[in-house]
C-alpha cells in the first residue's frame, strides 16, 4: 500500500478514528514524557490559579496575533 493509499483511507475514516489515528502518529514522533507532561500540567494549574485570583489578566487571542502581525509588519 503506498503512502497516499494509506492517507486516503485514513482520511475516510470517522472523525474519532482519524483523531486516534493522528494521536497515535504524533506520539510516535514524540513519545509522551510523564515527568515533564507532570511539569506542564502543574504550569497549567499555577497558571490557572493566577487568572481565577486575579492576579493576571487574560489578553483575547485577537489582540496576541494583532500584535503578532504587527511585528511582521515591520
């Protein structure tokens, strides 16, 4: 089966498998690491807490890519 074989069928399959499918690829390439995915996931939750306190403020994702955009821009 050659490679374009196998993405078509893939691409015909239900949305849930097509996301196993990729899901699986991704950690192929990059295999899933518990004490750094443990590290993330307590980033996330500092960061969490900071927002829910107050303590910062969350930016709309319009304004971060305007900003992006405009650095391209120069």
């Amino acid at each position: 089966m050659s490679t374009k074989e196998l993405i078509e069928q893939a691409i015909a399959l239900p949305v849930e498998e097509r996301a196993l499918v990729v899901d699986s690829l991704l950690r192929s390439l990059n295999p899933p690491q518990a004490d750094v995915d443990a590290q993330w996931a307590a980033e996330a939750r500092r960061r969490l807490a900071e927002l829910r306190s107050g303590e910062v403020e969350a930016i709309p994702g319009e304004a971060v890519f305007e900003r992006v955009w405009e650095r391209f821009k120069r």
